[in-house]
C-alpha cells in the first residue's frame, strides 16, 4: 500500500494553494511594544527627576 505525501510543493497548482493561504493572525497588544513603551517612560522618567536634583 503506497500513501501519497502530503507534500504541498509536489504539483504547482498545490503549492500555489499553500503559498495564497493567510497565517492566523493573533489579537490582542503587541507585547513587546508595550514592554518597550514602558522602558522609554521610565528612563525618560528617571532623567527628568536627574535634572531637577541638579
């Protein structure tokens, strides 16, 4: 008994189908902008109460 492969690159019009299909895309807050906001605040934070101790 012989399967055949799964293999999307295995006729043009298959691979075709594989390459137009969409990834899920995830919702919700980018997490790594947030964490990077946050880090610009504080810093920029700290630097103002740096400048009104001079």
């Amino acid at each position: 008994m012989s399967q055949t492969p799964n293999d999307p690159a295995g006729t043009t019009h298959q691979f075709q189908n594989f390459a137009n299909q969409q990834q899920p895309q995830k919702s919700g807050p980018n997490t790594g902008m947030i964490v990077g906001v946050v880090a610009v605040v504080a810093v920029v934070a700290i630097v103002v109460v740096a400048v009104m101790m001079m």
